[in-house]
C-alpha cells in the first residue's frame, strides 16, 4: 500500500497577496483576504464605491487618491 502525503503550500508566507494592508488567512488549498475597511475584492485591490459617513471620515483620501 502507498501512503500519499499532501503538503500544502501556504500562501500568505509564501507570495503575500493581500493588498492595502488586507490580513491573509491560509487555507487547506487556498487563502482568502479579510479587507480593511474601504477595501474589498479577493486581494483586497478594489476600492469599494459607496461609504458610510464615518468610513469616508477615515478612509476615503488613502482608498480614493
């Protein structure tokens, strides 16, 4: 019998692909992005086209310009 062992390659460390300060979570497989306010997409490149009043206050001069 063949024991098959999978090692999985952990993206965050390796490639870090979160943009704009987004935080990386390693998934078996994968990885997934959690965005900072004003941010959004899978890497966290997409600057999000409608804000609250208090996101604009703090986030609307870094995300638009």
């Amino acid at each position: 019998m063949t024991m098959l062992t999978y090692s999985d390659i952990n993206e965050c460390v390796d490639f870090s692909p979160c943009l704009n300060d987004g935080t990386c979570v390693n998934t078996v497989g994968g990885f997934f992005c959690r965005c900072l306010n004003g941010w959004s997409g899978d890497n966290c490149g997409t600057c999000k086209s409608s804000f609250s009043f208090s996101e604009i206050l703090h986030y609307w001069v870094k995300c638009c310009f």
